[in-house]
C-alpha cells in the first residue's frame, strides 16, 4: 500500500512539473482534472492524470 502511495505522489509530482507539455498531449484535461480557483489564486488538482500516470508507471515497472 504505501508503495502505491509513493507512486502517486511522484505521478502527482511529476504532472505538475510538467504540465505545459503534458496538456498538449492531452493529458491534463481529462475528466477527473480539476482547477479551483480561490481569489487570486489557481490551485490544480490533476486526479485522472495522476492515476493514468501511476498505472503506466506501475506496468512498466512489472514488466522490468
């Protein structure tokens, strides 16, 4: 279980480090993709994106 965390968290890391690149592939903008905007401030919650990216990465790894 926690293995699976850490996946997320470096997915969710990893998206939004590289979310300019990401969304034009496409990612980024898909349905579970949220932006919530509070004042001034624009927070980005890239759910879909960061699971797709951990289950990549997950079978990539089993397949390693």
């Amino acid at each position: 279980m926690l293995r699976w965390l850490l996946v997320f968290v470096l997915a969710f890391a990893l998206f939004s480090g590289l979310r300019g690149w990401l969304e034009r592939i496409g990612l980024g903008r898909l349905p579970g993709d949220f932006t919530l905007r509070i004042g001034s401030r624009q927070w980005y919650v890239p759910l879909t994106s960061s699971v797709l990216l951990s289950a990549i990465a997950g079978a990539v790894a089993w397949f390693l």
